[in-house]
C-alpha cells in the first residue's frame, strides 16, 4: 500500500469511525476491517506509534496513525480538543 492509498483510508477512518481518546495521549482506533482496534500513542518521548503490523513492520505513519491527526485537526478549537 502506498502513502496516498494510505491517506484515503486514513480519512475513510476519520470520517466513518468513533476515535476515542485514551490516557495520555493515546487514541482507540477501530479496524477498518471491523475486527478489532488499535493503540495510536502520540505522546512525546513515546510516539507516533501505533500497534497495527503496517506500523510495527513499516515504524513509519499508518492509516490510524493518520486518521488522530485527521480527527485531532478537525475536533481542535483553540487548543483544546473537543471529543
């Protein structure tokens, strides 16, 4: 999958799945697949990180990694996040 295939999915994500935030600054994301969800780690000294095989095979930004920031811009207001 390349970086643009992985980017739409991202936003597919983004728009059609219920990203919860965790304990310092991790997020819940469900598989696309439905089977399942991922642990996306933004914290700083710890992340990016993400428990899916793309990123622990890659160790570079996957489609749930992608799809926080996405959600984290959008539902941002002034610093604060609005979930």
């Amino acid at each position: 999958m390349d970086d643009s295939t992985r980017e739409m999915r991202a936003l597919a994500i983004a728009a059609t799945q219920k990203i919860k935030p965790g304990p310092r600054d991790t997020w819940n994301v469900p598989s696309q697949s439905g089977k399942g969800n991922y642990w996306v780690c933004l914290e700083e000294g710890f992340g990016p990180f993400c428990s899916c095989p793309d990123f622990e095979t890659r160790g570079m930004a996957c489609k749930h990694l992608m799809a926080v920031e996405i959600v984290m811009r959008r539902e941002t207001t002034d610093g604060d996040v609005t979930v």
